[in-house]
C-alpha cells in the first residue's frame, strides 16, 4: 500500500489548510494512521493519529486547532488545520503503521511542505 500526501502550501498565520494522505489500498489495512512533521533542523514529531478503532490522538501543540479524520470509501485520511501559526511550518508526512506478527512496520508518504507566513 502506497500513500500520497497532497494539499501542502503557502498560508497566513491565522489561516487554514487541509492535508490528504491518500492510500492506494484500504485504510484499514493499516492499525493506525496518521501526520507527522519536521521543521528545518528538527526531528519529526506526531502530529495526530487516528486508529482503526477511531481513536484519536493529537500533539499537545496542536490539540484543538488540528483534527484529523478519514473517509473509508476514498481511503483516504485528512488533517484539517485552522489557526496556523508559524512555529506549524515543516514538511508533513502521511504515516500508516501496521503490526505483522507483532513487529511494527511505518509507511510513509513522500511529504507535503506546509509554510506559515504574512
């Protein structure tokens, strides 16, 4: 299963974007999906995830202002966020995560920048 992010781009402090992480199989072949980022010079941090169950978890620094949901017949899962400030700039990444016989294995989508600028 391959994933494809999309919906990055320029936006003023304040404003809203709408990121898509497409999965070219089903969403629930995966226990767990999710966005991550990473900022010039810093490490990637989760920035939501939603599991097969619904269950939903959200960075401290974004709780509120992001919310991440899917939509099972497109496959596809989205993080709508509102309020942008600057410090949410980076580079967002699609994640899947699957457990195989225990083991977990990441899928990652290529990243999608996200620029927070007047």
């Amino acid at each position: 299963v391959q994933l494809q992010a999309s919906g990055g781009g320029l936006v003023q402090p304040g404003g809203s974007l709408r990121l898509s992480c497409a999965a070219s199989g089903s969403i629930f072949s995966f226990n767990r999906m999710g966005w991550y980022r990473q900022a010039p010079g810093k490490q990637r941090e989760l920035v939501a995830t939603i599991t097969t169950g619904g269950s939903l978890n959200y960075a401290g620094s974004v709780k509120g202002r992001f919310t991440i949901s899917r939509d099972n017949a497109k496959n596809t899962v989205y993080l709508q966020m509102s309020s942008l400030t600057p410090d949410d700039t980076a580079v967002y990444y699609c994640n899947g995560l699957k457990y195989q016989i225990g083991v977990p294995y990441d899928y990652w989508g290529q990243g999608t920048q996200v620029t927070v600028s007047s």
